[in-house]
C-alpha cells in the first residue's frame, strides 16, 4: 500500500468521493441511507466539515486516482460531545482487503489526536465483518450493538458501536481551547 498518499481531501476530490460513496449507498449496508447523495450534496457535507477544521482524508495513488476516503465528524452538536468523533471510512471497490482501510484510519486517528479529540466512536452500519476488523486491529473495542437498527435491501441490519480513547482519552481533563461553531464542535489546530 505504500504506492498511496495520504493527505487532505480537496474540492477537486469530491467527484471520485461521491463516486465511491454511492456505490456503497446503492449495493451495500455500511451507510444507511438509501438514495446517493449528489455531487452538490456531498459538496455541502464537506465544507461543511472542513469549515469546522475537521480531518477529511483521501488515498490517492501514482495516477492520481483516489482510492479511498476517511473523515471525522462531530458524533452529536451538544457542548459536552465535542471531545467525541465519529469516524466514517469508505474504499473504492477494487481496493479493498489490501490494507488502504488501515492506512487512512491510522492518518485519521493522528489528525485527532493532534487535535486534543478524546474518544472516537465507529458506528458499523450492517456490522460488517471487514469495519469491525478494521477498527479492532486500531484499538477499537465494542461498546454496543444495536440490534435490527436499520432495513435496506429487503433485510433487518445490526449496527455494531466500537470505540477508541485517543491520547489522554479520559485521563485528563480537556484543554479549554476547543471551541464551538454554530452551536457544532469545532476541531481546533495546534
């Protein structure tokens, strides 16, 4: 997986992102939503993230080509939650099983951390097998598990609830510097 770079999504990114994202919404049960949100869409739910400084990342290899996509976004807007991020990863299909799931989760667990984010929450749509892997092998433990939560594709869904202690986790108290933008919790840079 080395042939990848990690780094911050880009505008230009959103077309390959919403590509790979309603691939998943149409033929699988990681999202629960139904219809694949459009480019305009996912436009909005990125600025909308990256005005509030948080991490969206992307994989791109040698081409150019993005790979996959990896972002944090605040778990609920109440003040006391914002040390609580809920992670989201999506991989284009073709690569998959060959470890970019990791690299991004890693990358995006660091910009977290370096942020002073506390907790980080996984919210396993389907409770598929390859997330609860994924976020197992980065020190997620399971934390709940939501039975028939959700219905798509003519079936019951279970959601698996993973969580990880990031830095400090609770160990300490939170620097004061975390600010709130429009009512949101906002990711602070260092």
């Amino acid at each position: 997986m080395s042939e990848f770079e990690i780094r911050p999504a880009a505008t230009g990114d959103l077309p390959s992102i919403q590509s790979i994202y309603a691939f998943s919404v149409l033929n699988e049960t990681a999202s629960y939503e139904i219809t694949p949100p459009s480019l305009d869409e996912m436009r909005g739910r990125f600025e909308t993230l990256i005005k509030l400084d948080f991490p969206w990342l992307v994989a791109v290899d040698g081409s150019g080509a993005i790979g996959g996509f990896a972002y944090a976004a605040p778990y609920k807007p109440r003040p006391a939650y914002q040390w609580l991020v809920e992670d989201s990863i999506y991989l284009a299909q073709d690569m998959r099983g060959k470890g970019l799931g990791s690299l991004l989760l890693a990358e995006l667990i660091g910009n977290c951390e370096q942020a002073g984010i506390r907790q980080m929450l996984a919210v396993i749509g389907g409770a598929a097998a390859a997330s609860v892997a994924l976020h197992r092998k980065h020190g997620f433990e399971q934390c709940g598990f939501i039975k028939a939560s959700g219905h798509k594709h003519g079936r019951w869904l279970d959601t698996v609830l993973m969580q990880r202690s990031l830095g400090e986790g609770s160990q300490s108290e939170p620097q004061p510097a975390q600010r709130l933008v429009g009512g949101a919790p906002g990711f602070f840079k260092r």
